[in-house]
C-alpha cells in the first residue's frame, strides 16, 4: 500500500510492490499540473519505466 503523507491513499496493497518512489512522484507531478510527457511512467510493481 502506497500513502502520501496528507493521507491520499495511491496504491492499493499489493504483493507485487518492490518501490514507491516512482508512484509518489508521478502522484506529486499529477497535482502540480505538469504536462503528461513530464510525468514519471512507473511499472506495476512502482519501478520507473525506462525507455
């Protein structure tokens, strides 16, 4: 399970999540307002995509 810190659940619970770095950043990129080729892309398990 991935929580920011007001609360906001980001991710359900998951046996599968290996990180939160990129969710948390995409999530903080999204409420910026940042245009969608400047948010983070991240995998299921909350890795970056890489190119």
């Amino acid at each position: 399970m991935v929580m920011y810190r007001d609360g906001t659940l980001l991710m359900r619970p998951s046996r599968n999540l290996v990180a939160t770095d990129c969710i948390i950043e995409r999530y903080e990129a999204a409420q910026a307002g940042l245009a969608p080729a400047d948010i983070p892309q991240c995998q299921a398990d909350g890795r970056y995509v890489r190119p």
